[in-house]
C-alpha cells in the first residue's frame, strides 16, 4: 500500500482523553477512532490488526477440532428467560423492544442461543463431542468504559461452546481449549499465564482466566517463575489421558490484585524464591459449567441405553479486539508500537527518502513490487514528508522492518534495514535486504 493514496490520520500529539498506553498508541497511529462512548470504528490500519488477530485465533480454534458458526448479535429475550438470566444478568445488559413490542437484546455471550441452536438440531449421543465457535461483536454495557479497546462497550469476542455426553468428555473439551489458548496467545509473542478463577455470571465450578504479562497491565500479578520461561505444548498432546497434572502445573498459584483479589490472600502462595510479581491483563476465560444451561432449557440428547441425558456444556471466550491493546501494552517503547511478526498490520515500512528522484523512486519501485510479490505486505512512504518525520511515524506504527531508501546510499548501491523490535541496523544492497525479510532472519 501507498502511503500517498492510504487512509491513515496519524496525530502528532497525545490524545488527551487516552489514560493508557494501547489507547494512546491506537489514537495516535490512526488505529482506531471512539464514535461514542466505549464504542470505536476500527479504521483500516487497525482493521488489518484484528483480522490478523482474529485468523490466528480461527487457526487455533479449528486445529482443537471447533467448528466455526456465525450467530447473530441481536437475540431474543424469550431465551434468556428461559435459562433464567434474563433478570439476573443486570444493567450490562442492553434491553431493546422491536417495533412488535418483543423482548430483544444486543448479546453480550451467546450460551442461551448455542443452547437452543443445538437442542433443535441434535438428538442422539452418536453426534457427540462438538465444539461450535464464533468470531461475533458483542455489547456489555459497562457503566465506566475507559482504556479504549480494553474496556470497551461493543467488543470482538470469539466465543466457542463445548457439548459433551459426560463430565469425563467435557473435561477433555475444556482441555483442549486450554491448550488451544496457550498456543494462541504464544503465537501473538504474549506470555500468558493461565490462572483459576471465579465463574461469575456464566456459572460452574471450573474456570481459567488466561492473562498477559504487561509493565502497564491493569492488575498485579503473582505467579511462578517457570510459567513464564514455558512454551506451549507441541503437538504429542493426548488429549484423552489424564491431563489434570498438567493442567494444575500450567495454573499459577497466582493472584490478581484488582479489585476482585486480595493480594495478601495470594502472597504466601507461591514460595518467594520462585514468585515473580509483575502486571497483567486479561484476555481469555474458560468455563466448564456442566449442565446448568442444558437443564434449564431441556437440552437432552438419547444416550446409550435410550434415556435422555442432559448435555455437559463449557464455554471459552478470547477478546478479540481487547488482544488488540494487550499486544500493544506488552510490546511498544517511548517511539511507538513494537509489533510482533505474526500481528503486524504491515511487514515492512518502506521509506523512501526523497521521493521524485528518478533513482530513488526506480529502486522502492523495484523492492514494493518484488515484496508484494512474494506475499509481504509492505507501506510504502512515498510522501514528500521530510526525513525525520517519516522516520518518526514509521517508529510510531511500529511495523517490524523498515527499508531506508535514499540516492546517498543507492550511490554505493546499498539500503539501509532496520529491525523494529532490535534498533538494529543493517547496510545492505537491495536485493540482500529482499532476502533477509523474505527468510525472516
């Protein structure tokens, strides 16, 4: 993409209504814009960001055997009754009536829709396990939204819902998605650090919140020091083993000292040599809540022996757009964004250092089409805009390579190659610039 011909309002000063990093940064870079309060329009720069947030996410989600769906975002009331959380829910809700008088709301989770989708289209344990996902907009009205995308009213969500035969089958659902989310989250350059939790609204007795390490995350974090130095599990998981020790030796004996947690229920938890204390944010949550919902909305599917039996039920939420401004909060620095490769809305910054010159201009040509070629995405800067201030917007938008171009260097046939994340630089001739970002070393 041209820079010339790119929507991209870039502000040269810090917004004032931005109380955090992510959402300074996404004001700034031309990422995001608020419509109203806790309500943004993701303009194409951040577009590009969530859809690549979100295929990671579909990636992980399909590799765990989830099966992507498309549910709506308005539902009816008449369903949310019928769970009972129609009046329990609260003011987050946001209750609307159609032109019929009916009972309608903007879902905020989706386990009475999923609910009543599978109960009129399943009947028999022969179609069990399944896993149905989406990647939908869903609506909470908070009553404080602030910190841009990370506590937003409107948000993108995956959501997947498990339906298992037994308690022993719905274990295993959960695992997956447990390891599902390690492995997301990993290949967004976050560590995650899954941590036991409450189940709140959504009810049961087994949850995970998978939160992110972050210098300027929203809450303290105490966890081992080991969790933070893993990587995720490969691909010789067997998932129909017993993978409780795991699961327990993945769980930080942790807390979160927000306003939920009492840090000083938690400090002697971990023993001090091996604790870490650092900030955190949340992103992910899992819930194995059995039957709750199934009960309430007579879900049965014929068993083995012909009775009915209430279907086991876990659901598994990843914000989306929220990973949007953690990915940000984890990795940027006093210039700007530091995206991580797999995220980046662009792979290279292109810049060309006097464009119009003849030379100058043959040679981005040359490499703009040769990268696009070779499925790199690049921006290419070809404004008229002064040196420094390209150099600075591009540190802004953090992309992970640049390319500077100008006739000083292309004299001694050379460019020069910078690493976003690094600062290192590189003189080298144009085709060995090529190269590098195409090998990716």
């Amino acid at each position: 993409m041209r820079l010339s011909e790119y929507f991209l309002p870039i502000l040269r000063e810090d917004p004032k209504e931005a109380e955090i990093v992510s959402h300074r940064l996404m004001l700034r870079t031309g990422m995001v814009r608020q419509s109203s309060a806790g309500i943004y329009s993701w303009l194409p720069l951040g577009y590009r960001v969530l859809r690549k947030i979100e295929q990671i996410v579909r990636e992980e989600q399909d590799r765990s055997g989830a099966i992507e769906m498309l549910m709506p975002t308005i539902q009816s009331a008449d369903i949310w009754r019928e769970s009972g959380r129609y009046d329990d829910y609260g003011k987050e809700m946001l209750r609307i009536t159609d032109r019929h008088d009916r009972d309608m709301l903007y879902g905020p989770t989706n386990e009475e829709l999923v609910t009543e989708i599978f109960r009129d289209s399943v009947k028999s344990y022969r179609d069990l396990p399944r896993n149905l996902y989406h990647i939908q907009w869903k609506f909470r009205d908070e009553i404080r939204p602030r910190f841009g995308v990370m506590r937003g009213r409107e948000f993108l969500m995956k959501d997947a819902y498990s339906f298992d035969l037994s308690p022993e089958s719905a274990r295993i659902s959960y695992n997956k998605m447990f390891v599902a989310y390690l492995r997301t989250f990993e290949r967004m350059g976050l560590k995650s650090i899954p941590m036991a939790a409450d189940t709140g609204p959504i009810g049961g007795d087994l949850s995970h919140e998978f939160i992110v390490l972050a210098d300027t995350g929203e809450s303290q974090v105490y966890c081992d020091r080991d969790l933070i130095e893993r990587e995720a599990p490969g691909e010789d998981v067997d998932f129909n083993a017993d993978l409780s020790p795991i699961i327990e030796s993945w769980t930080s004996k942790y807390a979160a000292t927000d306003e939920k947690h009492d840090p000083k229920q938690f400090e002697a938890q971990v023993e001090i040599e091996n604790r870490v204390t650092a900030r955190g944010i949340e992103v992910g949550h899992i819930f194995y809540f059995g039957t709750k919902y199934t009960e309430a909305m007579n879900c049965r599917v014929q068993g083995p022996d012909g009775k009915l039996i209430p279907v086991e039920c876990g659901s598994y939420g990843i914000g989306v757009s929220r990973l949007a401004g953690a990915i940000i909060e984890a990795s940027h620095d006093e210039a700007g964004i530091i995206w991580p490769d797999s995220v980046a809305p662009y792979n290279v910054a292109l810049i060309n250092l006097k464009a119009g010159d003849a030379e100058t201009d043959a040679a981005c040509n040359d490499l703009y089409a040769k990268l696009g070629n070779t499925g790199v995405d690049v921006l290419y800067d070809d404004t008229d805009e002064r040196a420094g201030a390209k150099f600075a917007a591009m540190d802004l938008l953090g992309l992970p390579w640049q390319i500077i171009v100008g006739p000083r260097g292309l004299k001694q046939g050379e460019v020069e190659l910078k690493r976003r994340a690094t600062g290192e630089r590189q003189t080298l001739t144009p085709d060995a610039a090529f190269n590098r970002i195409v090998d990716g070393s």
